[in-house]
C-alpha cells in the first residue's frame, strides 16, 4: 500500500494531539469491531474553534486524516468547520489508497460530534446544525 509524503508526515509527527481539559466539545467516534477510537476536543470562543487537540488509536490513515483535520479546523469559525469534509481532508493529504478512504470518515465524524455535544450542553438540538452523525464503516478499511 501507497502513503503519500504527507500522511507519513502526519502519521510519524502528528498535530495538536492531547486533550483539552476544558473543552467545549469532546466527540467521540469509534467502532468495537477494529479497535479503533478517535476522541476529538474542541475549545470554542465567541463561534470560533480557539483550539483543537485529539487522541486518536487506530490505523496510520485515521492518525494522519486526525492530524490534518485539527490543522483545517483551527482558528475556523463553527460555520466553517461544519462544511469539513473526509473528501477535504483526503485531498489535504495527497489523497489515501482507496482502501483506506473510510478511515477519513472517523476524523469528519468525531469533529462533527464534537460540535453536536458543545450544541447539547447549551441544551440546543444539534441534529439541524450538525447532521447525523454516521457511525464509520471498519469493514471496509480492513482489508
Ligand atoms: Fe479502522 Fe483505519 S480507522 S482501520
């Protein structure tokens, strides 16, 4: 399998990986089946991400894709953020093999459940705002 130059930058250095302790927003995605968990926290001032740290166990492409979404992210308003995409963050990178594109589909997923728990803590419906939040096909990304 071929990595582009920039998922193995992301993969062996990753950006703002950590938590925030107090977060706004923690988004939590993950799937029983492979193992992997990405947890997203997101510190929200006046509708714009001031900052964004993750935590991400799984493959070197939902390493990479994490790294690279929390780059996109910071600084952006909420409105901004909402129209990441996986099909962003792959581009970001170079592009992914072809096996491995749903593995970006946890980094859109955890930002987006993020913003849907900061919505529920102000006690507004996030399903409006942010969309279902689907959970990440494993079955396709293990092969
Ligand atoms: Fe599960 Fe890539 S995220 S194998």
């Amino acid at each position: 399998m071929e990595y582009s130059a920039k998922v193995m930058e992301h993969f062996t250095n990753p950006h703002n990986v950590g938590e925030i302790p107090d977060a706004d927003g923690i988004g939590e995605i993950g799937n029983a089946k492979c193992g992997d968990i990405m947890k997203m926290y997101l510190k929200i001032e006046n509708d714009v991400v001031v900052d964004v740290k993750f935590k991400t166990y799984g493959c070197a492409s939902a390493i990479a894709t994490s790294s690279i979404a929390t780059d996109m992210i910071k600084g952006q308003p909420i409105s901004e953020v909402l129209k990441l995409t996986n099909k962003a963050v792959v581009e970001a990178l170079d592009g992914l093999p072809a096996v491995k594109i749903h593995c970006s589909v946890l980094a859109e997923q955890a930002v987006k459940a993020a913003l849907a728990d900061y919505y529920k803590r102000q006690g507004i419906d996030p399903e409006p705002i942010v969309g279902k939040i689907e959970d990440h096909d494993h079955d396709a990304c293990h092969i």
